[in-house]
C-alpha cells in the first residue's frame, strides 16, 4: 500500500503522457495510478468506431514525426509536448505557404509562450484535418514564404478503456467519484481528479472499513468515457448509483467549489456542501454549470439522472493550455482535497434519520441526560459563542420526526456535522432518539 505517496508524485508519473481517447499512453497511465490503490477494477473497452447517440470512439491515435522547416531551418518540432500536435491530426507532407501554414496552427492568446490543447477532432470521428498547436511569440514572428511540414500520424483501430475502482460496501447502493484520464501534457485538468481519487480509495478502506455504501472511482475520458460506460449499464445498474460527484482541477491555488447538481437540492448537494464546511475552507458554491463542466451533464441525462455534484478549484487562467503543469500543482491543496471527500465519506457513512422516543419537553439539563448546551451568563443576550448550538437546541427536538436526517439538522442550523452527529450519538446512549438509515 503506497498511499503515503505525494499526490503530486502521482500525477507527475503520467501527466506528460501523450493520453488521447483511445491510445497505449492512456492505458499507461491508468496502469501508473492503480499502483496506488489496493481496490480491485475492472475495464470497460469499447472498440474504435462504436456509435451511441451519435457519439463515436475514435481511432487509436498517435504521432511519430512532426515537424516545421523554413528556409532549410527546423522552426517547429511538435515531438517535445504532447499537446504540440493537434489531438487526432491526420498525417500530412508538403510545402505550404505562411497563409496555408496558419490556417493549421493554434495558439493560446492569454498564454503567448505556452500551446493551447485542441481536442475537437475526438469528438468528431467524421472529421479529418492536421495542426499544430505553437505559442503565440511562434506564431506572431512566422515570415512570409514556404514551409515545409512532415507531420505523420498513425490512427489505426484500437480500444477506449474506462477502468472502475470498486469498494464493496454492506449496501450495492453506490456512490461514484469520476474524473477523466484524457487531456495529454496536463496537471490539473484532469489527472489531479484522477489522483486524487484512486487516493481516496484507500483512505476509505483504512477508515471506514465496515462501509455502509459501495464506492467507486470511474476513471473516463471526458464525455466520452462516460456515455459509453452508461450505454452498457441495465436500468437497474444505473439504480444502484444513488449519487455522483465529479472529481476535476483539485491541485491549483484557489478555494474548493461545489458546483451543485442539476437539481440543485438533492441528498449528495446537502453532503457535498457540508463537507465543505468541515474542512473549513472559504465557501464557494454554483449552480449547475456554473464551474467547470463536465460528465455531469452525461450522468443528469434523461433516462440516467443520477445527481452529480462537481467539486473543483476553478477557475484558473492556465486552464486547456501546456501552464497547466506541475508547478501549478501544490501538494497541500491535493491533500486538502482528499480530506474534503474523507468528510463527504464520514457524513456519508454517519448519516442518520432521527426518530424521537419521548412526547413532550425533556430537561436536558438532568444529569442522566446532560445534554444541554450552556448559554453561559445568565443575563449575557448575546449568549457567547455558542448561540448556533444553544438556538439548535430549542428547535431540535420538532425535527426528531424520522424524516430529517442529521445532515438536514447541520444544514438548516448552520452546524458542523461532526458536532451533530456526537450529540444525537449522545442523545441516543440516553434512549431518547433512534437512528434509521
Ligand atoms: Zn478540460
């Protein structure tokens, strides 16, 4: 068991692999994080090709030479970064002018020294065309004249492989963490999801090890991966993933956000939001779409509708470009991230419906109880420091009627869960409340 290892080190291993859709370099790097987790997987492979809801897995892609002469000069070698080729690019020998040239270059204009990612071609099987993506300083001091481009591709027929992460729980009802292995020459967008994800895995095995919920890290490509991965699913394996959350751009300097799911007020959306109280961070919360997005949307469609709450650090100016490296990566904030999902775990698997077993006002102030919360001074209104819990107190027990669940009660009063769940643990030694799943 490796976990100690930096997260940092994890997406290090991979993140300048050249992960197209479907291509040895993604199975490589699939293979670098499952060395990171104890978690039994299984790979889903869909072969080049295989049409659903008019979505296609591409070819199996590669680049062997590229390259850019002016004048007998070599200006351009799209070989020393794997986003330097256009994702896809078909082969092409020739001589073009600067004009021609252009139409096949593409830059990032807020990023003049680094290149842009260009990923439509994956989307669109039906398409055919060649580039490179150059910086902009490249692209702006380019002179009149001819180029010479050497640019050879291989696509050849191959197979896209999601890989799923499984931890059984006591319940087949799971909760599914994704990110997407895709986007080549990059750190945060999205290996730093992956990583931290399979890092998760153990974490859950070492602290929660009678598990109530089974759990699940599915590693796709973006979109792709995911409709795929659904369209094989029976309806009633669908059922069993009661919520999402999806995993991306967890290791760059900003606060957490939690993007909220389609419906904005489902179980995981209460969840999601007060774990991210408990790690204390700054709180930022959007609605759906709002942030990043992602597979979400494939997880919300019609007929699917699994709620999928999205949880990143966006937005970040290097985003979709080759900044988007390991120097943008900080180690605390991968690690804050991993501690945000054990709380998202803990309230999971701590969570209860409360059901009272008295009528009437109970003293809580009885020693048998000694449940209730001290104002402190007597005659002090601004009752000190403790007013959410001494207020929480005087509403609680109307709430006790088996259809909130702790995690309710922390929302409502504004109250960390971990301090909810030890008074009503506590409330319940004393027989006065019962817990339900
Ligand atoms: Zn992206």
């Amino acid at each position: 068991m490796k976990n100690k290892t930096p997260i940092k080190n994890i997406i290090a291993e991979s993140y300048l692999l050249r992960r197209s859709y479907v291509s040895d370099d993604l199975e490589k790097s699939l293979d670098n994080l499952a060395k990171y987790t104890t978690a039994s997987f299984t790979d889903h492979r869909f072969a080049s090709g295989t049409e659903f809801n008019g979505w296609v897995v591409p070819k199996k892609w590669n680049v062997i030479k590229a390259t850019i002469h002016h004048k007998g000069k070599l200006i351009y070698d799209g070989m020393h970064h794997p986003l330097a080729v256009i994702t896809q690019s078909d082969s092409f020998e020739g001589t073009v002018s600067l004009n021609e040239l252009k139409k096949h270059l593409y830059y990032a204009p807020n990023h003049p020294d680094a290149i842009p990612f260009h990923f439509r071609l994956s989307y669109r099987a039906w398409q055919n065309d060649w580039g490179f993506c150059v910086p902009k300083t490249l692209f702006d001091s380019l002179k009149a004249g001819d180029y010479v481009v050497s640019l050879q591709t291989e696509h050849t027929m191959g197979d896209m492989v999601v890989r799923e992460f499984v931890i059984p729980g006591k319940t087949e009802e799971a909760i599914m963490f994704v990110a997407h292995t895709d986007h080549p020459g990059m750190c945060n967008d999205d290996l730093a999801g992956c990583a931290v994800g399979v890092s998760l895995l153990d974490e859950i095995k070492k602290k929660f090890p009678n598990n109530h919920y089974t759990y699940k890290v599915l590693l796709v490509q973006e979109i792709m991966g995911s409709v795929f991965y659904l369209s094989r699913l029976s309806e009633k394996e669908i059922k069993k993933i009661k919520y999402g959350l999806f995993l991306e751009m967890l290791g760059n300097d900003n606060s957490l956000n939690i993007q909220k799911s389609l419906q904005g007020t489902t179980y995981i959306d209460t969840v999601s939001q007060l774990a991210l109280h408990t790690v204390g961070e700054e709180t930022r919360i959007c609605e759906f779409r709002e942030a990043a997005g992602n597979d979400e949307i494939v997880f919300e469609a019609p007929g699917i509708e699994i709620p999928m709450p999205s949880l990143s650090r966006w937005p970040y100016s290097e985003y979709h470009t080759s900044n988007d490296n390991l120097e943008l990566m900080h180690e605390d904030k991968l690690q804050e991230s991993l501690n945000y999902l054990i709380e998202l775990v803990f309230i999971l698997e701590n969570d209860m419906m409360l059901k009272r077993k008295f009528t009437g006002l109970v003293s809580l102030a009885n020693p048998k109880y000694d449940l209730y919360i001290d104002p402190g001074q007597i005659l002090d209104n601004t009752l000190g420091q403790n007013f959410r819990q001494t207020n929480f107190q005087y509403r609680m027990p109307n709430y006790l009627n088996g259809e909130h669940r702790i995690s309710d009660l922390a929302l409502e009063f504004g109250i960390d869960f971990k301090w909810l769940h030890q008074y009503f643990s506590k409330m319940a030694e004393k027989g006065l409340v019962e817990f339900k799943r």
